[in-house]
C-alpha cells in the first residue's frame, strides 16, 4: 500500500513536470498519462524492493547457517576442528576437507592477519613444513591443543594477535633444519 501511495506522488509529480512544460490536455488524457507514470514507478519500486527483500533473505540465511542447536550465533572459526595426537595434527575445515601435518616436521609458525574482520577470519595460524602449508583460523575447535603444542617449541613468540593489518607475523623458525 505504502508503494502505491509513494507511485501515486511520483506518477501526479512526472505528470505536473510534463504539463508545465507540454500542453496536456486535461480531462481524459491528463489522467491517463497520470496513470500510466504511477504504474511505472509502482513497478520500480516493487523491483527495488523485491532486490532488497532477496538481499536480506540471503543475509539471515548465511546467519542461521552458523547458528548451532542452542541460538548462540558463532562465526564460521568454530566450524573449523583440529586435534593434536602423537604430534600429528588433524584439520577438518568448514567444508569437511581433512588435512593432517605431521608436528614432529615443522619449518615455521607464523600468523597471518587480515583487515577484514569482523566479517571475515582475520587471524589465521600458519604450519608450514617442506611439503606442507596448512592455515587454521584462530577460533578454531581444539584452538588450545594447538597453542599448548606452541609452548614446546624453543623461542616461540606468539605475535600479530592484536594487528588489523594484512600481515604474516612469523613467530617460530625451525633454525636446526634451516641451516
């Protein structure tokens, strides 16, 4: 209803403009143009409306896509899982792709920030090996396993926790295996 009345306006407006400047007939015809410029501007805005209502659909579906049984709304990190045994580590990421490195091999540890949070994972830990680069998205289920596995490495320093910039913090460098 709201549409029809602001169509209305709008049509009466367009009519207005054109008969000050052309010679409308009034009667008949005036009405009919005034008619034809509402149904215009009704279709438009139906259209604008329709894209924002779709737009917003699409918003609260990715936002219940990351709710769990109990309505807490989590961001994506906690759909990534990890767990360490025997210093092999395991990844499972959002799209159930399994992943595993083995700890005992590792060349570095770094962290990888980004500008794009809070919409985005911002903060990613890094495990590289000589064949292998895995990411983990701080968050991640099972998060503590692999900061305690941190606290065994010598001169580890965990750094870049707090940057907003697209940055790669290094923080552990296999010297041994290096030289």
């Amino acid at each position: 209803m709201k549409n029809l009345l602001i169509s209305l306006l709008i049509g009466a407006a367009i009519s207005s403009v054109l008969d000050y400047f052309y010679t409308i007939p009034n009667g008949s015809a005036g009405v009919i143009i005034t008619i034809i410029f509402t149904g215009i501007a009704y279709v438009y805005l139906s259209l604008i409306k329709s894209r924002i209502s779709k737009k917003r659909t699409f918003l609260q579906d990715k936002i219940e896509k990351n709710k769990f049984n109990n309505g807490v709304k989590l961001h994506p990190e906690n759909n990534w899982l990890i767990s360490i045994e025997n210093k092999i580590l395991t990844s499972i990421d959002w799209e159930k792709n399994l992943k595993t490195i083995d700890l005992n091999k590792i060349e570095r540890f770094y962290v990888r920030t980004s500008n794009e949070g809070p919409l985005d994972c911002d903060v990613w830990y890094g495990i590289e090996t000589k064949d292998q680069n895995l990411e983990i998205p701080q968050g991640a289920e099972g998060e503590n396993q692999l900061l305690n596995f941190t606290k065994s490495l010598n001169s580890f320093e965990l750094k870049g926790m707090n940057s907003i910039e697209n940055k790669l913090h290094e923080c552990w460098k296999n010297e041994a295996n290096n030289g």
